[in-house]
C-alpha cells in the first residue's frame, strides 16, 4: 500500500512540475539542470521540490499504510536505492530492480531526453500511471558502436 500512496504522489506531483512553468524554471529545473542522469543526480533537486515530492509522499505512504517504524526504515530505505537506481543510467539487464520494475534506467532516461520532458514521469516504482494517463513513450536499448548501450525513444 504504502508503494502505491507513494507512487502515485511522486507521479502526479512530478508531472505538476512539467505542466507548471513558474514550479518547473523556479523548482523542479534544478534536478533537470544535469546534463545526463546519474546515481547522485536523483536526489539533486531544490529543497522545495524534495519537501513537496519526497517528503510529503514518504509522509503520507508511513502514515496512510500503517506500517511500524522498523518497516518505515526497510521501506525508506529501498524507496531510496530504487530511486538512485531509476537515475543511474547504467543498464545492466542481469541487476534485480532493472529486471522486476518496469520503472528502470532506461525507462527514466526516456524522461531526461531532450524529447522526453512530456513523458515517463513515473518513479519510483511502477509505470501504471503513465500507461493509464498517456505519458507513457517506449523505448528500445539498443547496443553502441564501441560497447555499452543507448536508450532511444520508439515513435509511434
């Protein structure tokens, strides 16, 4: 419960961060600011926009799912790896949370395309959202000349 209360916060708020152009140039532009996605890049964002996102969805996921405190720590915490991990544009197929999760890497990366700013605003968790509402774009990883790997967006 407390994956869906917090999903489904992150989406919406996120996707308000698009639409809103005075929250997008004043807030949320600031985690756009990075040239490409990383690990660390995740959580670089305005403190306005980790209070309104993060934490208000971190709130009302621990309070609304009734989970203890000792779950709360277990839950934080891999709401936070899987955070980093949706950001670290590295793909790597064999890693479990890019394997169970539809929301990986190479999904958000879609996101901080260029092309990519209208669509794939899910996190941490599911892609649910995005279907439903038509945000979501595909994608294929596709390999590189010279090794390793590129997501491009897959039109139509």
């Amino acid at each position: 419960m407390a994956m869906v209360i917090e999903d489904a916060w992150q989406y919406f708020g996120h996707r308000y961060m698009h639409a809103n152009k005075f929250l997008f140039r004043h807030v949320h532009s600031t985690h756009h600011s990075l040239v490409a996605p990383y690990a660390y890049g995740a959580l670089y964002k305005n403190p306005a926009e980790f209070f309104l996102l993060d934490v208000a969805a971190g709130s009302l996921a621990f309070v609304f799912s009734g989970m203890t405190p000792r779950t709360a720590i277990y839950f934080f915490t891999f709401a936070t790896v899987k955070t980093v991990d949706v950001h670290c544009a590295l793909w790597m197929p064999w890693n479990p949370l890019q394997f169970l999760f539809a929301n990986n890497c190479a999904y958000h990366d879609v996101h901080h395309q260029l092309n990519g700013h209208k669509f794939n605003f899910a996190q941490p968790f599911f892609v649910a959202w995005d279907k439903i509402l038509g945000t979501h774009m595909p994608f294929a990883v596709v390999e590189r000349r010279g090794g390793g790997f590129q997501v491009r967006p897959v039109k139509g």
